[in-house]
C-alpha cells in the first residue's frame, strides 16, 4: 500500500478546555488509490481510534519536512523515465501546429492517467501536467494519548499545469505558467460542517536560475503572480465553486544571442491550511512537488517559454504517413541493424531509440553559433554517399534520391562524431532516400524543436553544458513505426 503523509501542524486550542484536554489538529495525504476513492474507510479509523495509525498513514513532522531541493527525480532513480511522443505530422511542411499544447482539457482525463498512489504525477507533455491527491484534515479533543476525533475534512485535489509558448502579454520578456486547482469530493464532518469552517491554498515556488544573468536573483527565477498565488474562502465556498486559478512567473531579460539559454528552474507546490473555527489553530499539508523549466533563446520561433521538465521528448515518424514512410523505414532499419548499415564499422552503435541518458540524442542549433556543427556532420555524410562501395538505392525507392544521413546533422551525435571524433568514427548511417521524403523529415524535425522548446545545451563546452543542463533533461528520442 502506497502512502505518504505529508506536514502537519499541531496547536492548542484557544477556546476554553479542561486542563487536561488538548485540542489539535493534524493533516494527512491518503495516497492509497482504495482508500482515496472510500473516504468513509479512513472516517470509520479515524472516528474508532483518532488517528490514522491502523491505516498505516501516519503525519510527518516539522522536522522530516525538510528544504525543497531542485533536483529532477530521473536522476535519482534511473528507472524512471517518463516520457511521451508527438507525431511527427502534427508539423507537415514545417510548420507549428495549430494546437501545439494538446492539454488536458478535462479534470477527468487526470483522473484517469494519473493515480493518487503517484506522488510524480502525470505530464501528458512539456506542456501539460497534473497530479491528484486526497488531503485530510483530523481535528482532534486529546486526553494524554488518547485522542477523539471531533470533525474532520477531506477534499481531492487536482491540479492541472499548463506550460506556455511565448512571453507574458503584460511583460514579453517575463516567463510564465498557469495551474488550475480542482477541489473535489469535498465531505465534511463535526467541527468542518460549522459555517466558519475554511481552506486556504497557495501556490508556491522554490527557483533558481541555472546561469546567473545580470541583475536577477533566485527569487525573481520562480514566483507567484501578484493575485494569483492564493485563495482562501469557507469551505461550502469551496464546494460552490472548485476552480481555482494560479500563475507563476519568471523574469528574464529580452532574448538575445548574447545572453544565450536563460534558464530557471522552479519546484512548484500547492500548500494547504484548513481550520474549523476562528478558535482552534490550522492545519497545514503540503502536495507532492512539480518541476517546470523557463528559458528564453533567440534562436527559437517564440524567444521565451515554460515546460514541465521531468519528461523526456520524443518524435514518431509513421509508416503509413506517405510523406515520410520512407524515411521513416530508413531510420527504424538502420537502428535495429547498425552493422548493416554504410558506412562499414564493426559495434556500430547509433543512439535515439530510447530515452535513456545513454541512447539519446541532443540538439544543435544554427542560430547559437553552431553552424560548423551541423555543416561538419552534414558534409561526413555526403562524403560517405560519395565514396566507393556506396549501397546503390533500393529498387523500390523513389526517385529523385537524396543522401539521408543518421543521427541527424541538426544533432551532437550526428556523422562528424564530435563528441569524440576517434571512438565516435563512422558512427552513422546513410542511405539514399527519396528527395522529398528527406527534406520532408528535416522540415518536421525542425519545427518539432521549435515547438517544443528543444535547447543547444553546448555538449561541446562541458562548463556551460554542466551550468545549463547538470541533469541531461534535453535529451530527446525518437519512433518509426
């Protein structure tokens, strides 16, 4: 059974006690997927024995609440490793998508592919993100260690996130997010039943700046918008109405080839307070945290932005997509067959199928100064299309052809083999391809790292690359089927 309790609170009463009474309050997050879905099993514990020991669900101390730490939980684990694929024809002739945030459009759609037992939550995309937990509120009469509830509150929680393609309408420069706070299920029960009776929520915001830029300090990298942060209201307001709307910001200078990738890193939470009465003291839990990034960089279509970063990007090309099919049977074969693949090398390995930090690829981009990059790889290909023993093109290939070469030119790991020319030699595949199928997929690839914000995190220049990406978190992978 999966369950966390997160920080409580505890308070003496101020209303009038015996001396040997207490009155406290405490919260929990019931993550077990049953019992969030069965509130009355914790109520019946609860009533029984005043306290959620027997459940196994028990508060967590001021102490073991601990500082937020801004780190990606991938790096801690490596088995985790959430990813998502886009199609590669949502960007058909190189162009932006009409929709390019595909955001979860109901709360429902959350409950559905998230789960109150994972603490992570669930990102549909860079864009789009939600988790969903259940708080529970004890307020409590105690007599040394016995303890008698006397009411209590319960509300799920659902909290949506949605990244943004550009700058803040009000400040260009400035980066932001919008979240949607759904309270939901909310029951009540003794002292919470009481008109009084209130909920508070505020979103919060630990952030840092991966570079330090000008004048900007941590606290400007991530932070509530003034009058967005909070909302606190009684509790049968909360039911009236279950919307609540949060917006964090980022401060940025204007983007400029000068300033580079002007990157934040933000750990986002939703912090809740629950009282019964104007007498008793609150409560206060905390939900699981999130992570986003914003950064700004000239050479994307849209120079400011925000994604939710704990995800791992990928492209699918479609073989029945017949603007691509071809390329797309290039690029699984040459994959799943590297030793079949021209030029010759024996333990030819070609990285990009998975999402893992050892298989995938990164990003080159023109406008960062990087043209040799993409220009050395693209002329290693075109000198291996051009030596003897080339593979002439399949029969079935259609004609005019085009030397197509993997990883991608646009990619550190292309055919110059630049992280390490020596080991990395002859690392590539190319084929010849039909004209229009190449240029097709370089269009679409293009737009893709437009659209999803895909940096040039300088793998060649290992103390920037440390400074702008520690984690390896852009890193991207790719599909064929």
């Amino acid at each position: 059974m999966a369950v966390l309790a997160s920080l409580c609170m505890v308070g003496s009463a101020r209303a009038a006690v015996s001396q040997a009474e207490t009155r406290t309050l405490v919260g929990y997050v019931v993550s077990d997927p049953e019992l969030a879905r069965h509130p009355e099993k914790v109520a019946a514990v609860a009533r029984r024995d005043g306290s959620l020991d027997a459940l196994g669900i028990k508060p967590v101390s001021r102490t073991e609440n601990g500082k937020t730490v801004l780190s990606r939980r991938a790096a801690e684990d490596p088995r985790y490793e959430p990813r998502y694929l886009v199609d590669s024809a949502q960007f058909e002739g190189g162009r932006a998508p009409a929709n390019p945030y595909e955001y979860i459009n109901h709360p429902a759609e959350c409950w559905h592919n998230a789960s109150e037992s994972d603490e992570a939550g669930w990102i549909k995309n860079r864009f789009s993100y939600c988790q969903v937990k259940v708080n529970w509120a004890l307020d409590l009469e105690c007599t040394g260690t016995r303890c008698r509830m006397i009411g209590y509150a319960t509300v799920r929680e659902t909290l949506i996130g949605y990244g943004k393609i550009g700058g803040d309408p009000a400040k260009p420069e400035r980066r932001f997010a919008d979240f949607q706070l759904v309270s939901t299920q909310i029951v009540t029960d003794g002292t919470f039943d009481k008109p009084a009776a209130r909920m508070k929520a505020t979103i919060t915001c630990a952030g840092e700046y991966r570079v330090k830029n000008g004048d900007l300090g941590n606290e400007d990298a991530c932070h509530p918008q003034a009058g967005r942060g909070a909302r606190e209201d009684p509790l049968p307001a909360w039911k009236a109405n279950p919307q609540t709307w949060f917006t964090l910001q980022s401060e940025a200078y204007p983007a400029s080839p000068e300033r580079g990738e002007q990157l934040a890193h933000g750990v986002f939470r939703i912090e809740y307070e629950f009282a019964p009465g104007d007498g008793v003291n609150i409560s206060f839990t905390k939900s699981f945290e999130g992570s986003m990034r914003f950064d700004s960089a000239a050479y994307l279509w849209d120079k400011q932005g925000s994604v939710f970063d704990r995800t791992v990007p990928g492209l699918s090309f479609a073989y029945d997509d017949r603007k691509v099919a071809r390329h797309a049977k290039f690029v699984r074969e040459s994959v799943a067959d590297p030793g079949a693949t021209w030029p010759v090398k024996a333990d030819k390995k070609l990285l990009g199928w998975l999402p893992t930090h050892a298989d995938s690829l990164h990003r080159v981009a023109r406008g960062l100064g990087h043209d040799y990059l993409v220009d050395g790889n693209r002329d290693t290909a075109k000198a291996a299309c051009a030596a003897p023993g080339m593979p002439a093109p399949l029969p079935d290939e259609p004609t005019p052809v085009d030397c197509a070469d993997y990883a991608y030119a646009t990619t550190y790991e292309g055919a110059a083999g630049w992280l390490d020319p020596d080991k990395h030699k002859n690392d590539f595949a190319v084929r010849w391809v039909g004209e229009d199928q190449t240029r097709e997929a370089a269009k679409r690839l293009h737009a893709w790292y437009q659209t999803h914000r895909i940096l040039d995190v300088d793998l060649l220049v290992p103390e920037r690359h440390n400074a702008l990406d520690p984690l390896d978190q852009e890193r991207f992978f790719l599909s064929a089927s």
